[in-house]
C-alpha cells in the first residue's frame, strides 16, 4: 500500500493536535472529516490516520459507538494518556 507521507503525516498531525486541543473529546473519522478537513479529504484517508495514531499509542479506540453518516455504527477514539501504553 502507499502513502503520500507528507500528507499522511500532515493528516495525522491534524488530527492528533485536534485531540490534543480537545483532551476529553471522543471522535469518529466521520466527524473529523468535517471538523477538521472541511470535507476535503477522503474518510479512508482520515480511517488510515486514525489507525496510524492508534499503533503508535496516540489514540485509543474505545468500544463506544455512534451512527456515522450511512446509518451505520462507527467506534469512537480519544486521546492516549500520556505515559501509558494502552
């Protein structure tokens, strides 16, 4: 598979300074394409950031869920604590 990785990484910084900005937020991909990408990106793109910042520990996906944008269940994440390998 391929990345782009200055957008790959410009995606995930975006994303981790969102969380960071927002500590105790949970978030789908679905709405930070809109929150943070204004809709302009592909969601598989902000899927593949959000499962990058998951394997280095900046994210955790937690079991909780909302109704994504096709009425479909989709999990929620929040920022890692710091320090701890969850």
């Amino acid at each position: 598979m391929y990345y782009n990785t200055t957008k790959s990484t410009s995606q995930d910084h975006q994303i981790l300074q969102f969380f960071k900005a927002n500590p105790r937020q949970l978030a789908s991909p679905s709405q930070l394409l809109g929150l943070v990408f204004s809709n302009t990106v592909p969601v598989t793109s902000v899927r593949r950031s959000f499962a990058d910042l998951t394997a280095a520990a900046k994210l955790v996906k937690t079991d909780q869920q909302m109704v994504g944008p096709h009425h479909r269940p989709e999990y929620l994440w929040r920022l890692a604590l710091e320090g701890n390998n969850e």
